[in-house]
C-alpha cells in the first residue's frame, strides 16, 4: 500500500509506519510544496495521503486517486479539502484537533502582548539607532491583565484562550453561532451579540473557521465598531477578514494594532501594505508550531492513516458519516 506525503517530515514520530508494509512517497524538500503536478501524478496510486493546510483537495485530485482509501491532513482546520467529494466517494477525513489548542491559544496570547506592548517596533528602533534615552512614555502600549476580551469563535481553541485569559483577570466575552451555556458557567465568560463584542472588547480575537458564513466577517464596518486603543488578532483563517479594510482601519488608527498569523493569500506577498505599517504584527501560520505540538499532530496523522488504511474508525474523522451511510 502506498501512502503519499506532500511534504518532509524527519520526525521519530514517523516511525509509527511499518517500513516494510508499506511504500512512503515523500517530498523531499524542506520548506515548499509538492507541486501540484507530481502531486496529481502521485495520488492516482495512493492508497492514502498525508497533507496539511498548503495542499488543495478538490475534485480533480479526487477523481485522479483511484485507490484512496483516507486522508489525513495534519491540521484542525479542513477548508483545503473538498468534503463533500470525499464523503461521496467514501473516503475518511482525518484531523488533528484538541493537542494544538493550547498551542494556538498561546499564540493568540503572544500576538495579543507582542501587539499591546509593541515589541517590534521596539525593536527595530534599536537596531535602527535610534534608542537615545529611556522616555516617560517612549513605547507606552496597552495593558492585558483586567481588560476585556471578545474571542469570536467559542470551539476548542478558544476555550483554552478564555482559560488562560481569565488566569489574566481578563473579562472574557464570546460570539458564537451557538450559544455555549455549559462554557459560559464553567469559564465565567459572556456571550455577546458581534457587534456588541466588537463595540466593548480592548482584545478581539478570530477563531471562527474558514467557511461561506464566516468569509469576510471582518469588514470596515465592523472594525470601525472597535476602540481606538483595541487589538484585532487573527490566528484562525485570513478569508475570515477583509485585509483591505482592516489596512484602511489600521491606517486610520481606527483601531490600535494587529496581531496575524493568517492570510487570504499564503504566503503574504512582502509588499502587502498591510506589512508596511508599524502596528501590525505577522508571523507565518505558526499557530500550532511548538515541536512537542507538532510531533502529536504528526502522530495523529499518522494512526488516521493507518487505522484508515485497515478499514477502522479514524481517532478523528471529520466526516464520520462515511461509516454509517449506505
Ligand atoms: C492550522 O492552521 C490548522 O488548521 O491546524
């Protein structure tokens, strides 16, 4: 059987797959993708593939893997795979939520301090030498323990950010599709229409996911409903956000600065102008990348695929449904 993987992975965690029972396709450079025609190339044989969020699944790539029997994407988010086709097509959907959660949570963390005390910036006016004498207010930013935060988007992830948070004395309010009364009383946190959210919250944090309803949920209108002094940080999905608009805000000093580590286009071209200003802060999709998050989310991938592969329930199957349907 064969398993195709689109990217290196020099982990000891990939030792979970027995060598010898199967034949391992793996790209073989660090740092860039499979490109998309030996990718085609390669899943027409694959019994299984292992990709993560820079890969599409869409129908081509379906109609070309004549042999699929699972796929696992070493990923919480799924909105690079097409999973209607799969379902269709019986094929299981693995993923990797819960063991990065806390790894996301702690970059939204970092992106909210990085941003409120602008750590950047001060940075660079060191190394630009400009640093001349401490000042009374030189780099004055905002403070995090005591104030409000609004997460939007009340899943796993942010149930850890709301933990943490509170451990801040933060004040922590949600929007959700759902109303989340068990979190609500377990986490001491409110649950706010958006607008209000956007209107009181010093910290907005985006966790929804990439979805038709979520697309753009961030626009002008809505930016423009935050303080002046508040963060918007996003480590969920850049289609989430209007880039244009939240530059124009961020421009206008509309709002205080941003935190991201999401894109709509990936990787962000350096001359974005979103790049350009001083209170936005971007780091590359690393939300979950801590090398022990890492090695679990490997891990999973990797028993998705193999249980997958010997006909057996995914640890975690986005479309569970291909087990039961008919
Ligand atoms: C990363 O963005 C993920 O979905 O795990």
């Amino acid at each position: 059987m064969k398993i195709l993987i689109s990217r290196k992975i020099e982990s000891e965690v990939m030792q979970l797959i027995p060598k010898d029972e199967f034949d391992i396709v793996m790209w073989k450079e660090e740092n860039s993708i499979m490109p998309r025609d030996l990718f085609l190339k390669e899943v027409v044989d694959a019994d299984a593939i292992f990709i993560n969020v820079t890969d599409q699944i869409d129908e081509e790539v379906l109609s070309c893997a004549k042999k699929l029997k699972v796929i696992g994407t070493m990923a919480v988010g799924f909105d690079n795979i097409d999973i209607k086709e799969a379902t269709k097509r019986n094929i299981p959907v693995g993923h990797t939520p819960d063991v990065l959660s806390e790894a996301v949570a702690e970059l939204a963390l970092t992106l909210m301090f990085a941003s409120a005390r602008r750590v950047v910036e001060s940075m660079n006016y060191i190394k630009a030498s400009e640093w001349t004498s401490w000042g009374p207010y030189l780099f004055a930013g905002q403070k995090i323990t005591g104030a409000k935060l609004g997460i939007i988007g009340m899943g796993r992830i942010g149930n850890e950010l709301a933990k943490m948070a509170r451990g801040l004395n933060m004040d922590v309010s949600y929007y959700n599709r759902n109303r989340k009364i068990e979190t609500e009383k377990k986490l001491q946190v409110h649950y706010k229409d958006l607008n209000t959210l956007l209107q009181e919250s010093d910290y907005v944090v985006m966790l929804a996911p990439a979805t038709k309803e979520t697309y753009h949920m961030m626009k002008y209108e809505q930016f423009a409903l935050m303080k002046p002094t508040s963060i918007f940080v996003n480590v969920s999905r850049g289609t989430t956000v209007d880039e244009n608009d939240l530059y124009k805000v961020l421009k206008e000093k509309k709002i205080y600065a941003a935190g991201l580590d999401v894109f709509e286009n990936e990787p962000i071209d350096e001359n974005h102008p979103l790049l350009s200003l001083d209170n936005v802060i971007a780091v590359p999709h690393i939300g979950s990348a801590t090398v022990e998050t890492r090695d679990k989310m490997v891990e999973i991938t990797l028993k998705n695929i193999l249980n997958g592969l010997k006909g057996e329930p995914l640890l975690h199957a986005v479309n569970p449904e291909v087990y039961t349907k008919k």
